[in-house]
C-alpha cells in the first residue's frame, strides 16, 4: 500500500481517486475547501485535506489541477514536496473562446520541465496526459491499444509511477517510456489535437497511442 495524494478534486482526480483507494492505496485529496469536497465525495474511503497537509503526508503526489495553476501552486509546496515523487498528468493550454485548448502554455518548452526546475528536490513524472479521464483507469475499454507514456529524470520515480500504472490497469507492455523530463514537451503538445477529436467525435473515450 502506498500513500497517495491527488492535488484537485475534479474529474481526474476523482477517477484516480476511486480506482487507486479500491486497489488498497491509502488515498487522501489535497483540495482548496476540504469540507465540501468531502461532503461531495460518493465513492471508497479516502480523506481531504489541504494541499499542504496532502503533500507532507503522501509519499506520491499526483498533480491533477489545472495547468495554468499548477506551476504556482507546487511552487508554494516546494518544502512539502521535498524528496517526493510527482506525477503530473495536467495539460497547460491557452483556451479558445469555447473553452477548448487553443494553444500552449509553455511553447518550447513544458509544464512538467518548469515544475522540475521549479523543484529540484522532487522528482517529476508526466504521464496519462494524452487520454480522457476515463481512460487513465481503464484502459482496456478501447478497441485500440493505448499507449501510457512516461517523462522523468529518475528511472526509480520511473518504476514506481509504472507500478501505479499497473495498479489502475496498465499492462507493461503499453507503457512507453520516452526518457527524462523534456521528453514531456511532446507528449504535452499532443494536446492540441485533442480539440478536434472532441468537435468531430464528442467526449467519446479516446487516448493517443503509438501503433506497431
Ligand atoms: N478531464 C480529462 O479527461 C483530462 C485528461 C487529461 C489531462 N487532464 C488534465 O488534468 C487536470 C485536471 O483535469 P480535470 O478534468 O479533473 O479538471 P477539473 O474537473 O476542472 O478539476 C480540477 C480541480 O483542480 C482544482 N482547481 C481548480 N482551479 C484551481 C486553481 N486555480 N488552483 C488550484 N486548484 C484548482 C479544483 O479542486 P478543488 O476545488 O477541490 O481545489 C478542481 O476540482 C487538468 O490539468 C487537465 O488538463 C484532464
């Protein structure tokens, strides 16, 4: 069992949340108003917090807030975040007037390069961001294999993100680790085809995957 803090409590998080608590983690949700988001909360026994709290208890952080907060709000978690590791499966855009990502945040470079710069102490993993929420905890509901790529600089960060990965479905053989944090800018700027997909198909169940 690992301790587990999800930063957010919105879609993603909650989807982490219930798969990552029914597979025995010990789960606790690092959230900006911890009673409502607990009084909100239907699924397995998990606990609130507030960020703070989350990231000094939990040995893995996952980040899943929005991008264009994200680098400011682990910022201020540097202290807490120190020797831990963080996976980010944010997506940090510039939004189009239908509210759809229109561009990046960080052209020529990534969110998750910036949060490693901006936390040396941590070690930081970007993963599961090229996929709906719904696929990063089930993958085998597509008819396609998904691929689940890994970025990050610390090939022990590495196994272990992998053995969360298994935990919500992952078979080995569908992770793809690209190599250290700057891979992530690829994989991050994979999210500007997701606008379209989503015009022409809806929120159908997709995740972009390599074929072989
Ligand atoms: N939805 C998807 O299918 C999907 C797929 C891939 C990647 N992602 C990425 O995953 C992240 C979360 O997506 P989501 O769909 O779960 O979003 P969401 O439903 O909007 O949830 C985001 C959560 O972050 C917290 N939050 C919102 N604004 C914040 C701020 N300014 N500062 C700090 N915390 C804030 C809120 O939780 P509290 O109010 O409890 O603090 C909110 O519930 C995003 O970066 C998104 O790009 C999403």
């Amino acid at each position: 069992m690992t301790s587990i803090g999800i930063l957010g409590s919105g879609r993603v998080a909650t989807a982490l949340a219930t798969r990552l608590a029914t597979t025995g983690h010990d789960v606790m949700i690092g959230t900006r108003n911890a009673a409502n988001s607990s009084a909100r909360w239907t699924g397995p026994a998990v606990t609130f917090a507030d960020h703070a709290q989350t990231a000094r208890k939990a040995s893995i952080l996952i980040n899943a807030m929005p991008g264009d907060a994200s680098l400011e709000q682990l910022s201020a978690l540097r202290e807490e975040l120190d020797g831990k590791i963080l996976v980010d499966v944010s997506n940090a855009t510039q939004r189009g007037a239908d509210g759809l990502p229109a561009g990046l945040l960080y052209p020529g470079s990534s969110l998750a390069e910036h949060l490693q710069q901006a936390l040396p102490g941590t070690q930081v993993v970007k993963t599961l961001n090229t996929m709906l929420f719904t696929v990063m905890v089930d993958p085998h509901r597509l008819k396609v294999s998904p691929t689940a790529f890994l970025s990050g600089n610390d090939g022990s960060a590495k196994t272990a993100v992998g053995e969360l990965l298994h935990d919500l479905g992952w078979p080995p053989v569908w992770i793809e680790d690209l190599g250290d944090i700057f891979t992530a800018r690829g994989t991050e700027a994979l999210i500007l085809l997701v606008p379209h997909i989503i015009r022409s198909r809806g929120f159908a169940p997709f995740a972009l995957t390599v074929a072989r």
